[in-house]
C-alpha cells in the first residue's frame, strides 16, 4: 500500500511540477515581449537622440557664424 501511496504523491508532485513549469513557461514569454518592446523604443529613442544631437551641433555652428559676423560688423561699424 506504501508504494501505491508513493506513487500517488509523486504524480501529484509531478502535476504540481509541471503546472509551475507552464507558469515559468508563460512568464518567460511575456518577459520577452517586454524586453522586444523596451529595445524597440530604446532604439527608437537612441535615434531621436542622435537626431537632437546633430541639430544641436548644427546650431552651434550657425551660432558661431552668427557671431563672428557681429563681430565683423561691429568692426566696420567703428572703423567709420
């Protein structure tokens, strides 16, 4: 009877197993979805980024243009 009984136990334990595999199973697939989707909108934000950079960086050199030609300016103004 004793084995009949262990038999029992370890089925149950193996249902009880395989139930908690199927949970690890499903929240591995939604970690995944998530991890795709946080990388989508970090690429998506690293490109924006680069973009503002650029920009950025374009406006600093119209900025020095800008005020090297005051300067030029202000030196013809008081050369007359």
């Amino acid at each position: 009877m004793t084995s009949k009984n262990d038999v029992k136990e370890l089925i149950n334990e193996i249902s009880r197993l395989m139930a908690a595999l199927e949970d690890v199973n499903f929240e591995c697939q939604r970690l995944e979805i998530v991890n795709s989707n946080l990388d989508f909108q970090l690429k998506s934000i690293s490109r924006e980024l680069k973009q503002n950079i650029a920009m950025l960086e374009a406006l600093e050199e119209e900025n020095k243009a800008l005020r090297n030609e005051n300067r030029e300016l202000k030196k013809e103004l008081g050369n007359k």
